[in-house]
C-alpha cells in the first residue's frame, strides 16, 4: 500500500462509548482514518451516500435500521462498497445474513486493536476477512435445513410459549397444520423436542428475547 493512502472509514455504532473507543483504534493507525460516525443504521447510510468512505464498520443491532438492512441499502446503491460487521453478536443466523447482505468482513467486538486495524486493510484491498471461528459457524449454518417463512413465524410464537391452538389461532392454520410445522421444525434443526428447539433458537439467532 502506498505510504500516503489514508483509507476513509464511516464507523456505525449506536453506543456512544463504544463508538467513542472503536474511532480511537483507528485513528491510532497511520493509514486509518474515521470520516463519519452513525448512531444508527438510517444515518449510516446517509452518511455513506454523502462520504462514501473506502471501509465502514458496522454494528449489527441499531435503531431506526438495523445493521443487516443497512448493509443491504448501502450495497445496493454501491455495490463496490467495503463494509465489516463489528459486532458482538456470533450466532450462525447473523453471521449469515450479514455476510448475504454483502458484508466483506465480520468481526467481534472483544477483537484485538491489531486484528481490526487488519480486517480494514484487508478489506480494503478488496479481500474478505472472517475469522476461522466465524467461518465455522458459517459452513454449518449454510448446510443446515433452511427454514420456510411459515416455519419461521411458529418458530417464533413457540419462543414465545404458544401453544398449538394459540399459534393455529394466531396464524389462521388448523392444529393439525401447526403440528406439520412443528415437526419439520424439529427435524430442520436436528432436535427431539418444542424446548431443545426453543434453545437451538435463540443460540443461533433465529430468535431473540424482547
């Protein structure tokens, strides 16, 4: 890289603190620099459009537009855009949605100054960066069944501790049909029952507790 190159980096992150310290990393690098800060994923993009910086950093949960939809807006109006997830979460379902919405990069928060300074770079020159950890919960997210939006939705109210009348009520599905999806649930997520699959749920994303 050329001695004078100053890679231009947007940083999106909702916790001022946070923020705060992740700007100081990178400005600590002679070849990095932060040109925008974004409290949310609606300001990221804005600031993307008005920046356009080499690399953003970006955080996956953020209001008004969370970090996933963020990337997808970014990208589609660039498609050249560099963007790394740094984020805290590591479950399969957000590694893999953040990567299929054109992240280049994915990074955990408790991530090394050095490793970050790293991924922006490597990002940069145009290469992916994610970690082996990362990369393995990948491949096994990529392999496991895909569940069905119907699937998805009683998933969902299962988490929530709905019954099978409660959720064929909800969803206007017979009992009967509700058990179909449970069972394909069951069998989609390789577990015995409605509670082992609760858990698969919410340790690998498909669900969050409110």
């Amino acid at each position: 890289m050329n001695q004078t190159t100053t890679i231009r980096t947007l940083v999106a992150e909702d916790h001022e603190i946070v923020r705060d310290g992740i700007c100081a990393i990178v400005n600590q690098q002679p070849d990095i620099s932060v040109v925008a800060e974004a409290e949310n994923g609606e300001q990221a993009v804005k600031l993307y459009r008005e920046q356009q910086p080499d690399v953003v950093l970006m955080d996956l949960r953020m209001p008004k537009v969370e970090g996933v939809e963020a990337i997808a807006q970014i990208k589609s109006e660039f498609s050249e855009a560099k963007i790394i997830i740094l984020t805290t979460y590591d479950t399969d379902e957000d590694i893999y949605r953040g990567l299929q919405a054109g992240a280049k990069g994915y990074l955990l928060k408790d991530t090394s100054s050095e490793e970050l300074a790293t991924a922006i770079r490597t990002v940069y020159q145009g290469k992916k960066y994610v970690p082996q950890h990362i990369a393995i919960k990948l491949a096994e997210r990529i392999t496991s069944s895909e569940l069905t939006n119907r699937e998805m939705e009683v998933l969902n109210l299962l988490t929530k501790g709905k019954n099978n009348q409660e959720i064929g009520s909800l969803l206007s599905i017979t009992e009967g049909t509700v058990k179909f999806h449970i069972n394909n649930i069951l069998n989609k997520l390789d577990v015995k029952d409605r509670t082992q699959a609760v858990i698969t749920a919410f340790k690998r994303g498909l669900a969050r507790l409110e």
